[in-house]
C-alpha cells in the first residue's frame, strides 16, 4: 500500500482587497499635488520669460533642467534620421 500525503503550507488570511492597490494609470495624489504646486511656482516665477533670463543668466542651470525633460531617446524616420544642430555664440 502506497499513501499520498499532502504538504500544507501555514497561510497567513489577507484582507479581501490585498493586492489590488491603485488602478493601472491612477495618478499618484502626492505627486500630482506637488507637480501642480511647481506649476504655480513656475508661473509665478514667471514662466517662459524666467526660463529665458535663467539660459543667459545661468546656462549651466538651464541645460541641466533641459537634460531632465527631453526624452532620453529619439527615433525617427530611417529615411529621413534625427538630425541636431547646436549653435553657440548668436553673433552670426
């Protein structure tokens, strides 16, 4: 006679809705408030105009933040590749 046993694992009861956290796509409450803050700063700050006097005031400052929002790969066409052209000066 051979006999079959089953291995039982202790479990431990969850709550009925563990696991199922935020809804794919849900905004992070924390984050969008502190994003809409820094858009209110921004804007006050003075928006476009201050970003401009920031470039010729600090350009280091300037190019760090654009580092930070540009997209960290560009694709394009194979036809027609990325092309990037950087001017340094403005005497021209």
């Amino acid at each position: 006679m051979t006999s079959t046993s089953k291995i039982v694992k202790n479990s431990v009861r969850k709550p009925p809705a563990a696991g199922k956290g935020r809804p794919k796509g849900a905004k992070n409450k924390t984050t969008a408030n502190i994003k809409a803050a820094i858009e209110q700063a921004f804007d006050k700050a003075g928006g476009v105009d201050y970003l401009v006097k920031l470039a010729a005031t600090d350009p280091r400052t300037f190019c760090a933040l654009v580092g930070k929002v540009i997209p960290t790969q560009v694709t394009g066409d194979a036809d027609n590749p990325v092309s990037i052209k950087v001017t340094l000066g403005g005497n021209d």
